[in-house]
C-alpha cells in the first residue's frame, strides 16, 4: 500500500521546467519530404535547440534558421533565428518568437510579424513523421510540410 502511495504522489507532482515528452520527440535528424533539407534537434540543457539546413541542387547545404524550444511558466516558447546572406558579404539575423499557451506545440508569433503561427504534429502512432502547419496570415492558406526522421541523437 505505501509504494503505491509513493509512485502515486510521484507520478502527480509537475515538472517545471522540463521539455515535455510529446517536445521532445523532436530531438533528431528530420528530412523534409521534398528533399529541400533537413532539421536536427538536439536536446541541451533544459531546452530543444535545432537547425534547418537547406540543401541545393547541387548537394551544398547551408544553415538557414536556429531555433530553441524552451518550457516556461508552463508555456512553450519557440525561438526562430534566421540567417540571411546577403550581396555586401554580412550575415544578417532576424529573431522571431512564439508562444503556445499550453504543452501542444501550436506556436503564435508575439512579434507581429509572419509567420503569424507554426504548429508541428506527430503522427498518432507514428513518432517518426511530423506536420509542420505555417499560418504567414489568419487570411492565407497555410503552408504544409512534412518530414520524416531520418536518425534519433
């Protein structure tokens, strides 16, 4: 009876801070399926960091975007850093933010620019596929990508 106490209290308490499961699931290489590139999402620390890579048709890739998920106030927040090259030589950065209001990944810009949301969904049964849904305005019809895991970290 007291075990059964023990891994009841245990199991009920939260966790705060901790990257949800159904986040975590991210951690790995992705391949879009068009083959333009990938995704790889490590896990450091209390946080998922990532990168998409675009890959050419020559086969050269290039880092396009770094992004970080992080688990806050029992909120999501999802971080898009992308890097522009430009004609002058300099990298510049633009730094977008989002925010789910609970443990789903259904992101909303806060920054007032587009995209206005991205929401990534697992398959039910299948962990190695995910939708990737970009709303660029509440008007438009959204972008659909689709990826699947090439290798987990």
């Amino acid at each position: 009876m007291r075990l059964l106490l023990f891994v009841l209290l245990f199991s009920i308490s939260p966790s705060f801070g901790q990257i949800p499961q159904k986040v975590e699931n991210l951690v790995g290489v992705w391949n879009y399926k068009t083959g333009a590139g990938l995704e790889i999402w490590t896990k450091v620390g209390g946080e998922l960091k990532g990168e998409e890579i675009r890959v050419n048709k020559l086969g050269d890739s290039i880092v396009v975007e770094k992004m970080s998920i992080r688990f806050v106030n029992e909120q999501l927040i999802y971080m898009i850093e992308e890097h522009e090259s430009k004609v002058d030589s300099l990298i510049h950065y633009d730094a977008k933010h989002f925010v789910s209001k609970n443990k789903k990944m259904n992101f909303i810009n806060i920054d007032s620019g587009i995209p206005a949301s991205i929401t990534y969904r697992f398959g039910f049964f299948n962990k190695k596929k995910v939708k990737i849904k970009i709303e660029f305005s509440r008007n438009d019809k959204p972008v659909k990508l689709l990826m699947f895991r090439k290798n987990k970290s």
